[in-house]
C-alpha cells in the first residue's frame, strides 16, 4: 500500500490534537484498476494499430461479405460451414459503414467479398476496420473474463498476471485485430467454463448464463462441438457438491443441471439463424457432400436448424480432404499429428512457455486450487487433441484456446507463497512483455527468440501463421518508395486486389521464364511451398527486400 508524506501543517495539527499523524493511502484496488486498464491499453493499442494498416487475410472477404448479406439481405445463403453469430457481431461493426453490395449478385461466397470490398464502389480501408472493430472490443471484454476468473482463483494478483499474458499475446493480439471467427469461439467457450465456476455457489444464475455464453461458442464455429460433453460433465460437476442431499440426488440435479445448459444453449443456436432470416429459408447446396457412418448419424441426430447441419457436412468433407502443410522446412501432404504442438512451441514467447507449464503444476499442486483444474486445464488438453486430429495443417489459430485457458492457469503460480516464486514470475511476465513488443506492429508472423523471430518465421511455417495476405498494402508502399518504375512479377496468396492498391504487375508463371526479369515478388507461402516452374525462378533470383515478414522481393537478371 502506497503511503505519501503528510505537509508541514497537517503535521502539526495531528501533534496539536494528541492523535497519531494522519496517513494518505492509495486504495490498493485503484492500483489494480490502474493496472488492468493500462494493460487492456496496450492490447487495444496493438490490435487497432495493427488492424488500419493490414490488408484483407484470405479468409475475411468471405466473412465480411456475407455479414453484409445477412443484414442487408436477410439470407443464409453464404458460408454455411459456419454459423452465423461472428459473422453478426462483423455485421454490427459495417452497420455504420453502409456497405453497397448488388442484390442481385449470384457468385461463390470468395466472389462475393472481392465483389464488395473492390466492385461496388465501398472504401476496402474503411470497411475492413468497421469489421474488424467488434472483434477487437469482444477480445477485450474476454480479457476482462481472463481477469475474473483469475482472480476469484487466488485473488489481484493471479488476475493480473492472468492478463498481461492474455493481454500479450501475439497470436491473441493477432487474430483479435482481424475479422474472423477464432477468437469469438474461444473466448465465448472461455466464459462459459467460467460461469460453470461460479455456478458451483449460485447455480440457479450461472448455470443459465453458462449454457447462453456455450450456445454463443457454437453458433460461432463447429469446432467447439467438441468440448459440448465436457462442459456439460463440468456442469454436473458444480452442482455436485450440495451438503445434505444422497447421491440419487445429487444425479438428479447434475442432470438437470447439464440438461438446462443444453437446451439454453442449443436456443442460442437456433436463435442465431432466426436472427438473419426469421423464416429459416433454406437451400441446400448442389454439390453437398454425402457424410455416412458414425459422423452421418451425428449429423442426423443433432437437434441444430439444418442449414447449421449442412454446415457440418461441408466440415467433415473438408476431413476427408488432403491438405499441404509446411514445417520447419517441409512440404508435405496431408497432416502430422504433431504440427499444432510444434507450432505453437514456435509462436509462443518462451517466457510464456515456461509460464503456463509452472500454473499447470502449481494448479495441481496448491490442494486449494485443484477443483479448478478440471475447468482450466481438461478443456484446451481436450480440444488440443482434437485438432491434432484434423487434417488442416494451417495455423495455430485452431488452437488458441490454449493460450486464452492456460493464461488463466498460470495465476495459480502466484498461489505458491514463496518470494523466489513472486521474483521470477515478475521476471518472465517482463520477458514476455519485451518479446510482444518487440514484434510491434508485425504480430501475425510472431515466433519467438529460439527461433529467430518474426523475420525467420517463414523457415518454419507457413499460412495463416505467418503469411495470410496481409501485407499487400505496404508492399504498394515499399514499390512505390524503393523501386518506382521497374518491371514487377507477382506471386500473391491473399484475398486482396493487387491493382487496387497500385501494383501493376504480371504472374510469371504464365509466360516461359526467360522472359521474367526485373523484380520477382512472392508471398512467403508461397515460397514455402514452391514447386516447378516458381521454384526454378526463385532458385534462380537474388532476394533484395522484404515486406512484413511475410513478403520477399527478388531480383531477376
């Protein structure tokens, strides 16, 4: 607690009256206001900054484009592989932008946003930040979830550790500045195993509010289908413990309990799609794929509106379907099971690293904290598995549960009552902080010091974990400022329209390679998974600049 010294005349006034001189005191909750704020702050900071000067990532286009078609056109025709809630909270950011869009378009959902941000006369600019704007305000508001749940686990200061690693984030920090759906999922996922938390004292409050913030996860992406069953186990779990009920009881109640959150949550779903279109108009896909066996049956089964089942079958097509990856210098095909591990021991700073594996042993061994395990580490162990599964090896943003609930672990550190424990704590939230920073403004192709850093992150990986289209605008710039007038051949992976920013150039895989020379530009991804003739005229080009991590620029004789 702060003490600040008195003046000369107060100082003799408490001598005058025979008291004890009256001390000022900085109430020790302004100093973790203070604090969170200034974190939340810097988080803020960091994702707007970031997000005015990034170009559309591939998959935003598609996002964006048809939260236009839901507000303005009420149909669910685009994008059923995801449910409409993220699209709706990018749709409430374009309510003040006034999209134009053409009502009468009929192209694929990739069409469609190419036609809205570069076809109808909308400012690209200005309509991916209104887009992106509510991402990044519910990526705060989870911060403040982060915190609460923190601290009701060991009290201020677990909650702000809690934070600022949450709060420094690259990945977090990166995908919460964009237009997408991964940080919803997650967060929304987060709170509702929070409110479960809390539902162990009031169930009849949280256990509702649990099954709102589940039904929200799932009306925002598929993936979190997976953790339905635990949350529901978690569930029974906080109203377990009642004193003076028998354990037929005590079922009883767990089953109510978990059969209330399912249904609040599955009224969440179906609320979501009535919300776009009242009347649930809906047609299937011609080309629709046919799911059979145990997924089929699931398919079947699940009491979701159909359009959101036809979503799951799109989904467990994409399963069945061979992806390239990249790691660490590979090109392969299809998935490794390791990739998602690996990666995220790329990408995250190690002083974090260390971090969430001291909260995952402190939270097992402080008895206190042990209840709260099963909420805190079960969840992202399980959905890790999970995803290692899949069969897209594309990026760390499937996985970033796992740094949203392990930041939350890693308060119990502070549970242990040792001051070495308090030191080298503080010692790493400082190594991670310097390490987030540092990154500034280039979060999205983050890896940390044992790798290299940004600048070598696309030796390693490739994608949306280093390379998502992001930079085309600062390569207009960098054309424009070092190398205005000379000859440009262009290998762009992205969703944005080269020429609108300015970049004439040509694709050099279409005309034979003696006549490509001048400046040869390529996307890191595209690098990484190079072959034929782009490999033959990168392997015959000097590199002389590159463009955000992401972007290199060759010279071509």
């Amino acid at each position: 607690m702060l003490t600040f010294p008195m003046g000369r005349q107060e100082e003799h006034l408490s001598e005058n009256s025979g008291r004890p001189p009256r001390r000022f005191h900085v109430p020790r909750r302004w100093l973790f206001v203070l604090a969170a704020v200034a974190l939340l702050a810097q988080m803020a900071f960091a994702m707007v900054t970031t997000a005015v000067r990034q170009t559309p990532t591939i998959d935003e286009p598609v996002y964006v484009g048809t939260a236009v078609v839901y507000v303005q056109q009420h149909s669910l025709r685009y994008n059923p592989e995801h449910p409409p809630l993220g699209k709706l909270i990018i749709g409430s950011g374009l309510m003040f932008a006034h999209p134009h869009l053409d009502a009468d378009f009929k192209g694929d959902q990739t069409a469609l946003g190419k036609r809205l941000l570069y076809e109808s006369g909308n400012d690209p600019w200005r309509l991916m930040l209104w887009a992106r704007l509510p991402v990044i305000v519910l990526t705060l508001l989870f911060g403040l979830v982060v915190l609460s749940f923190a601290r009701e686990l060991v009290g201020r200061a677990g909650g702000l550790v809690a934070l600022a690693l949450y709060a420094l984030s690259p990945d977090i920090i990166t995908h919460g500045s964009l237009a997408t759906l991964d940080v919803p999922a997650c967060g929304f996922l987060l709170t509702s195993v929070w409110l479960l938390w809390r539902a162990r004292r009031r169930p009849l409050l949280y256990l509702p509010l649990a099954g709102a913030a589940l039904g929200a996860a799932i009306a925002t992406k598929m993936s979190v289908l997976a953790a339905v069953p635990l949350l529901l186990l978690l569930a029974v779990v906080s109203v377990w413990r009642v004193p003076g009920l028998g354990t037929a009881a005590k079922v009883r109640r767990g089953v109510a309990a978990a059969s209330g959150v399912a249904l609040v949550a599955l009224a969440v779903v179906w609320a979501t799609y009535l919300v776009v279109d009242p009347q649930l108009r809906w047609t299937a896909p011609g080309d629709l794929p046919v799911i059979r066996g145990t997924r089929g049956l699931l398919v079947d089964w699940l009491p979701f509106p159909q359009p959101f089942r036809d979503g799951m079958r799109i989904q467990f097509n994409y399963e069945y379907q061979e992806w390239g990856g990249f790691l660490f210098g590979r090109h392969y095909h299809g998935a490794l099971w390791y990739y998602l591990p690996t990666a995220l021991l790329v990408k995250t700073p190690l002083g974090m690293l260390a971090l969430w594996s001291a909260g995952a042993v402190a939270m097992l061994a402080v008895r206190r904290l042990r209840p709260a395990a099963p909420y805190v580490l079960i969840p992202p162990a399980l959905l890790l598995a999970v995803a290692m599964g899949g069969s897209r090896d594309l990026g760390v943003r499937y996985a970033l549960f796992v740094p949203m609930f392990l930041a939350v672990a890693v308060a119990a550190v502070v549970a242990v009552r040792q001051r070495w424990a308090y030191v080298v704590t503080a010692a790493l939230v400082l190594f991670v902080a310097v390490s987030s920073l540092r990154t500034y403004p280039y979060y999205l192709p983050y890896s940390n010091e044992a790798f290299g850093g940004p600048s070598k992150t696309h030796l390693r990986l490739h994608d949306s974990n280093v390379d998502w289209g992001q930079d085309l605008g600062r390569l207009a710039d960098r054309l424009d400022e070092r190398y205005p007038h000379e000859r440009v051949w262009l290998v762009y992976k992205g969703a944005g329209v080269p020429s609108y920013y300015g970049i004439e150039a040509a694709d050099p895989r279409e005309v034979p390679p003696d006549d490509v020379h001048g400046l040869l530009v390529v996307s890191d991804s595209s690098i990484a998974t190079a072959e034929g003739r782009l490999a033959a005229l990168i392997e015959g080009s000097t590199p002389v600049d590159e463009v955000g991590h992401s972007i290199t620029i060759f010279r071509r004789p």
